[in-house]
C-alpha cells in the first residue's frame, strides 16, 4: 500500500482555482435567476399584463405548460446551486484534509468554523435566505397551478370567458390540457426531491464530516479563545531578521536566537533658560 503524500503548492494552487471558479458561477447564477425572476414578476403585475385567469387557463388551458416550465427552470436552478455549493465543500474538505503540516490554509478554514469568525453567527441565516427564494418560489406556483388543476373543466372554461370575454374555449381541449397539466405536477414534485436530498446533505453529512477532518489535524489551531501567535521558530527568526539592521544582521550566526529590538533612544533633556549665560561659583573667576 503506498503512502499518501501532502499536497503540493501546485496542486494547493489548482484547487484553490477550482474553488474560487465555483463561487464566481454561484454568484453569476444567483444574478441570473434574481434578474429572470424580477422580469417575470413585472410581466405578471405589469400595466400591460393580462389577468391571471387568463395567464393560468387562456388558450384553452394550454398557458399551464408554461407555467409547468417555470417550476421546471427552478427546479434546475435550485438542483444547481446545491450541487455546486457541495463541490465547494468537496475541494475544500479534501484540501484541508491532505495539506501539509502548517498550511495556512487550514487555519483559515478553522477560523471560520470557530466563534471568533464574523460571520458565523449569520452564515446560516445567509444560507438560509438564498435557500429559500427558490423554495418560496416553487411552493407558490405549485400551490397555484394544484388549486386550478382541482377545478371541473366546465369552471375553467366559464372563468376564462369572464375574464377576457372570448367564447373561443374547447371543453375537450380543456380537459385534455387538464390531464397533462396533472402529469406536469405530479412529475415536477417528484424532481423537487432531487434538491431538497442535496440541501439536507450539505447542511448535515457535510458539516459533520468537516468536524471529523478538523479533529483528524491535529495541528490545526482551534480558535477557540484568542491568544499570542504560535509562529514558528524559522517564522520568527524570519520576522526578526527582517527588521534587524544590516550591520547587525551580518553578525547573528545561522541557527542562533535572534537578536532582541534596539531600545529606542530617550529624548534629549531640555537645557534650562540662559544657560549660555549662566555661571556656577566654581567657574566663577576670582577677582
């Protein structure tokens, strides 16, 4: 069985691309989807919009595929910014797991996970929200679209001619649309599952799993109540030597304690008012 070996700085650095690749294509899609759904909401309340019986069952309740896509269209996103939040945890995890000793990077990942961190206490809340727009989104429209699907075709077709007083409305085509509308819902709350499993797994499995990976290292430093800096020795030979003098610098042997800070001198005392003129006895001369 061969041995593991640590990352290198090349490969730390590909992955820290990886990483910084992913969050730029969350927040793009985050952009995205809060664009499309502000052009949507402005159609629907716009002064121009039709009414919403005619959205939901004009041309002869065909308009409900159109909504069926929208839920469609959220399920994708949302299927998509769990999977790539999970991939962060994953390149992130598997990082911090095979870095080598005193990578500072592990304790960046410490640091966030600990009370000292600034954002800690709000990072579920931030989760949480961006969670729910998505979330919110599909419970109303699924909502919606079961509250018309439940109705008799007849009562469909008499909102319709009410609300835009066309008699143009086909009771088998309405009935027809009806039953494929019931197949879209049925077939769009199933998939619904398929980001509701990614977002329980990155709020319980994954997270556990980063407490098991911060217990196995040892030498990540806790953060748990904030004391002096445990530099190493070469780190501090290093800061030391970068502020010492270089008439100074050439005389410390390799490997020898550093030199402490030059004191800082004291300012000069003040002389007394008149002292140019004044004379003490002593050198007072005799007359």
């Amino acid at each position: 069985m061969s041995t593991l070996q640590p990352l290198s700085q090349d490969q730390l650095a590909t992955f820290r691309k990886d990483f910084q690749d992913k969050e730029g294509e969350i927040n793009k899609y985050i952009s995205v989807y809060l664009s499309a759904l502000a052009v949507v909401t402005g159609w629907i309340i716009g002064p121009t919009s039709k009414s919403a019986i005619t959205l939901l069952v004009g041309n002869n309740a065909y308009n409900l595929v159109f909504w069926f896509a929208i839920v469609f269209i959220n399920i994708v996103f949302s299927t998509f910014l769990a999977y790539k939040g999970l991939i962060i945890h994953d390149i992130m995890q598997f990082v911090t797991y095979n870095s080598p000793l005193g990578d500072g990077l592990l304790a960046w990942e410490s640091w966030r996970r600990s009370t000292q961190s600034s954002t800690v206490r709000v990072r579920t809340m931030y989760t949480i929200t961006i969670a729910a727009i998505p979330s919110v989104v599909a419970v109303i429209l699924m909502v919606v679209l079961f509250w018309f699907l439940v109705q008799s075709p007849q009562q469909l077709i008499t909102w319709a001619k009410s609300a835009d007083g066309s008699g143009n409305y086909d009771l088998s085509q309405v009935t027809h649309a009806r039953i494929l509308g019931w197949c879209f819902w049925l077939l769009l709350l199933a998939l619904h599952a398929v980001p509701l499993r990614m977002f329980i797994e990155s709020a319980g499995p994954t997270q556990q799993r980063w407490q098991e990976i911060l217990a196995l290292r040892p030498d990540i430093p806790r953060f748990e109540k904030l004391c002096p800096h445990p530099f190493a020795p070469s780190v501090l030979q290093a800061m030391a030597t970068e502020h010492t003098p270089a008439t100074q610098r050439e005389s410390i042997p390799e490997g020898a304690a550093p030199l402490p800070p030059m004191p800082t001198p004291l300012p000069a005392e003040p002389e007394p008012p008149n002292a140019a003129t004044h004379t003490s006895p002593e050198t007072t001369p005799e007359r």
